[in-house]
C-alpha cells in the first residue's frame, strides 16, 4: 500500500479489527510510509537494527551537541521550538517522566503535563478516546502511561482517524511493554560495548511475568546476531509464553534458571528488575507490602567478583532490595543502572527528533568549542 492508501485504510478501520491485528501488520499504520520510521511508538517490534543504529547515532550526536554549553545548548532548543507536548500519565512515574520532560525541554518544546486523572473529564465520563482527540486539538505529542495494556493503541487508532493526526507515544501500558525503557536499555548495551551488541549473554532476573521493561528488551534482540538470554525468576513469576514463543520463532536461544548466583560468571549484562507487586489483585494490604527478595533472585556485592571485567549491571529501576545497596555505591564501573536512567534522556531525544524528521541537522552541526568533549 502507498501512504495514500495506508491513511484511507487506517480511518476506516474500526476498533475491534484493529485491535485484533498481529503486531507486525498493524506497524503500517503506526511508521512513517515515506521514512518506515516509527511516527506512533507502540511496541519493541517496530523497531529494526537501522532505526536502533539511528535513535543510538542521534543521541550520541546529540551529548556531544548539548557538551556545547552556549550555542550548542541554543541550537537543540531551537529544533522544535513552539511544538507543545503532553506528557499524560495515569501512573505513577520518577524516571520516564523527568525523562521525557527533559527530552523535550532539551528540544525546545513547550511542556503539558497531566498527572492526576481526577484533574481531566474522565470524572465527568469522558471517554478515553474522546480526551486523546481532546488533546490532539492542543498538542504535537502525547506521551501516555497507562494501566490497560490497549489504552496507547487506542489512543494512536483514534489519531489515525482524526483529522489532525499527531504522534503518540506509550511510557507504560500495563504488563506488556515499555518500549522506551527498551530503547533505554539498547543504548546503554550500546555504549557499554562499544557498538557491538551481537554475540551477548544477557541475564534477566526478577519478576519477568509482569515486568514490561525485560518483555519489550526481549522484543529487541531479534535485531541481533547470537544473542542468548537466561530467564532467572521465581517459578510462579517466569518469562510469560507469548516471549518464549517470540524468541523461538526468531531461533533466539533461551534457558530459566532458578538461582542468579551461577548464571553471573556466563553474563555480558545482567538486567534485575524488581517484584511489580503493585499488580497483585485483592484487597489484602499484605500483598503491598514490600517483602524482602529470595536471597536466590538477588545481586549480593560479593557477585561483583563473579562477573567478567567487561560485563555490566543494569535495572531499570526504581529498585528495592534486589540488589545489595552497597553495589549502586560502589563506583564499580560495570555498575552501569545510574548512567541508564540519564541514557534515557538521550534516546528520548533522539526519538523525539525522529517522528518530527530532524534527523538530518544532528549531523550537519558543525560548531564545536575546543573543549567540547568535557560535560554532557
């Protein structure tokens, strides 16, 4: 289909059809026809090794750029000036929000924020796709965190449809994906090892059933070459089936392990992630509260001296006690979870730059001060 036909198809689909596509045939709708670019970001899968190679080439321009701290500084808060974005978050969030925000104030984009559902008409009944069409009248992006794992689809169907289609991009649906985490998590691979991604070990270990954050990574390494993965959780808390059928399709060798100890020594990256207990159903308030990790699933300090000398720790926080607080305090170089959270500045930057097509004047800034290589 060309863009023409793409854009007729997507205004007349309905919900229902829509939302019962297999993820690869709904990326039509959600890419850029003339770049295959992301436009709306939904899930990992629409990511491919070039655009990965792109978003990580962006925001390594981008630092150098920013290191630039007069005209550089002016110049990448020139690129979107006066475009407005809402960051609409339904969930709590630190990290992915100041994230964003500083992305897009690292842009020059004006700041929208709503926080607290209370505040918006949906306690006047409003529905969900009434409010993204709402916005859409006010914005040029919305960022959205949402507990139903279909809100962000909803919300990109309904732009599609409307007649002022802007970008929308999911921080969070539910249990089942947090692409810009993973996107994160890719740059941080990414200059960890140089560039060179193929050919890595990476453990996952914590709550793997309901972590978005490992489910989208897991998504990502179809785009690379002999890549394994070793699943470390509580058996009720496993990889969920739906990955491992992913993973198997794409010959993407897999194992699950029950103790993180012995998988230490193997890893070029070890990825914990906390319990998500705040999905645990009921009304027992026993069920949240914190308790302690198994002693099986946890990064002790001493597992430092397991660990190759050029491998990397990594959590896409925030983090409990699923690893020893004397670690993060380490100044242990392979402790890389601190740097994660500012790479993801960085990658939000990049992405932000490539739904609005300015990929091209990253490249061709050319002011550099002599000493533009110290900050940033």
């Amino acid at each position: 289909m060309n863009s023409q036909e793409i854009r007729k198809k997507a205004e007349h689909i309905n919900w229902q059809d829509f939302s019962k596509m297999e993820e690869k045939d709904k990326i039509v709708f959600l890419n850029n026809s003339h770049t295959n670019n992301p436009f709306h970001v939904l899930f990992a899968q629409q990511f491919n090794r070039t655009s990965l190679n792109l978003l990580c080439q962006i925001a390594e321009r981008a630092r150098d750029i920013n290191k630039n701290k007069k005209e550089g500084v002016d110049f990448l808060k020139s690129l979107l000036h006066g475009a407005k974005a809402l960051n609409f978050f339904y969930q709590p969030s630190s990290r992915t929000f100041l994230s964003f925000s500083a992305a897009q104030g690292t842009l020059g984009m004006d700041i929208q924020n709503i926080r607290d559902p209370s505040t918006s008409s949906k306690t006047k009944g409003e529905t969900l796709e009434d409010s993204v069409r709402t916005f859409s009248s006010y914005e040029d992006l919305i960022i959205m965190r949402h507990p139903d794992e279909r809100a962000v689809e909803k919300g990109a169907w309904v732009l599609n449809k409307s007649d002022r289609r802007i970008p929308i991009i999911n921080a969070g649906s539910g249990k089942d994906q947090h692409p810009t985490q993973a996107l994160t998590d890719i740059y941080t691979l990414y200059k960890s090892f140089d560039g060179k991604i193929d050919n890595r070990t990476i453990v996952m270990c914590g709550d793997l059933k309901r972590g978005r954050t490992v489910r989208s990574l897991s998504y990502l390494m179809k785009n690379y070459h002999d890549m394994k993965l070793i699943f470390v959780s509580p058996p009720h808390l496993r990889m969920g089936e739906d990955i491992k059928y992913f993973l198997q399709g794409h010959s993407i060798p897999y194992w699950e392990a029950n103790n993180l100890k012995e998988t230490v020594p193997s890893a070029d990256a070890i990825y914990m992630t906390r319990i998500q207990d705040e999905w645990d159903e009921g009304d027992n308030q026993d069920k949240k509260i914190p308790r302690p990790v198994d002693p099986k699933y946890k990064f002790k300090k001493e597992y430092l001296k397991l660990m190759q000398k050029d491998a990397v720790l990594m959590h896409p926080l925030p983090k409990r006690d699923e690893i020893d607080e004397e670690v993060g305090y380490s100044k242990d170089k392979r402790v890389v979870f601190w740097r994660q959270e500012r790479n993801g500045m960085w990658i939000r930057v990049a992405l932000i730059a490539v739904i609005f097509q300015i990929v091209e004047v990253f490249f061709k800034y050319t002011t550099w001060p002599e000493n533009w290589r110290k900050g940033g």
